[in-house]
C-alpha cells in the first residue's frame, strides 16, 4: 500500500501523512483507517490528530479524579517543521516536554522525555527500524532488530548476562493495519509511540510466536478483525496462562 508518515506539512513525504492505515503495508487496502485507541486493560492511549494529519493529542486513560479529571497523563503537540513538542500532563500536573525529531522519511531521529532521557533510531534503506540507543547514555544500544522478507523475526534486549534475543514467527495473514504487536518495548520506548508510526514500517504480517532464547514458553497470538481486515483484538497467551489482551478502535479517514 501507499506508506503514510507522521511528518510536517513542509516535508514533501510526511505531509501525505500519518498513520492512515499505517505504514508498510504491501497494497493499497479499500478503505483507509487510522487508530483512535489502543491499550490493554491497565492503560489505554487514545488519538486526535490535526487537519493536515499530524498527531495532535495524546491521552491515556480517563479518569474521574478529584483536582485534575479529564486524563490520568496527556500529551498535547505542538509541530514546527520536523519537531514536534509534546506539553505532558499527568495527574493535572505539567511534568516538561517531550521532544520528538523526525527524519526526512517521518520516522524518529530522537526522542527525549521531560528528563532529557534521549533515544536515538536507526532504519534502514527500506524504512524497517534496525537499533535503538540511549543518546544521553554514550549511545548504548537499547535493542538490535534482524528483518527478512518485511517481518521483524528477532530483536533483542540487553541484560547483565549480555545481549538476549527474541525469536519470532509470523503468519500468512497481512497486517493491513499496520499494528505493532512486535513492539520492542525492552528499549523503554513505549508501544504507543511504535503504534502511532513513528519507529519506522511495521511487520508486513501479522505477528504468531515469539520467544525469548533459553526460555520455555512462546508468547502465542490471535486476533479479531473488523470487516475491513484491521486487527481490533490481539490475544497473547503464554503457555496456559490468560490471554494478555490488546485492543484497537480505527476511524475511517476515506473510501
């Protein structure tokens, strides 16, 4: 399908913009949709998004809570070129910014949080993320990701005992939403941000097993769908345990 990227209206490539039916799919899908809400049953993060495509407003969880309402954290952006500022808002409290810088392709570059944690990407030619570092940290690597054939089949954490590997398998079914159920969120950067689009193409299908190297149990997964083919429901399930669920609400933005 045609890639959408959360980019600037100036950039000639982002501004066809944002995650539309997400990025890296292999054709053009009969309806175009974007993501209004993902989250599992502890936090779900839900989407506005500007006239021009751009991500406009970031909120998890609603809440009732005396002295601040509204949403337990919101992440309100402001885009200037390549840059967009995020005001964080938790509890009603303003915390700082968070800093997200673009490549030409509308994937990130860097991202820092109100702390000046900064997280750099690399992609390669394709747009298919392959590492993440701790800029702030003397760029230490975070995570190595390995493709073959459009799916991301390992990618790796680093732990005391060295680099850990996680092994995955993928079905035949296309990823039409462009969903990251393959995340790698052991390098601190949360899925939202993955889902969204900003950490380059997703998977072309959709995520079946994976596993970490030395252990027992894979994570299985299974999926319900709209009409449409966009993934609604991913149930994960280690071994006999409960499913870990994650849902998803699109918004068609054409026909």
């Amino acid at each position: 399908m045609k890639k959408f990227f959360y980019g600037i209206a100036i950039l000639s490539v982002a501004v066809l913009a944002v995650n539309a039916c997400k990025k890296g799919t292999p054709e053009e899908p009969k309806i175009q949709k974007r993501i209004t809400m993902c989250g599992d049953q502890w936090d779900k993060y839900y989407f506005t998004y500007n006239t021009d495509g751009t991500i406009k407003d970031v909120e998890r969880n609603p809440s009732n809570e005396a002295g601040w309402g509204g949403y337990e954290r919101i992440w309100n952006f402001v885009w200037v070129n390549n840059v967009g500022t995020a005001k964080y808002t938790k509890e009603g409290e303003e915390q700082g910014e968070w800093i997200f810088t673009l490549n030409d392709k509308g994937y990130l570059s860097t991202f820092a949080n109100e702390w000046g944690d900064t997280w750099g990407f690399t992609y390669d030619a394709s747009g298919y993320l392959t590492k993440i570092v701790r800029v702030d940290k003397g760029n230490a690597v975070k995570t190595n990701c390995s493709w073959s054939n459009g799916d991301l089949k390992k990618w790796s954490r680093m732990t005391d005992d060295g680099e850990q590997w996680k092994i995955q398998s993928f079905l035949n079914d296309e990823n039409v939403g462009g969903i990251f159920a393959d995340a790698c969120d052991k390098a601190d950067v949360a899925r939202w941000i993955f889902e969204l689009g900003f950490c380059g193409k997703p998977s072309k299908h959709l995520l079946d097993e994976a596993v970490w190297e030395g252990a027992e149990d894979s994570a299985v997964h299974t999926y319900q769908k709209d009409a449409d083919g966009f993934v609604t429901k991913v149930n994960k399930v280690y071994g006999s345990d409960d499913p870990e669920v994650y849902e998803y609400v699109w918004e068609t933005i054409s026909k």
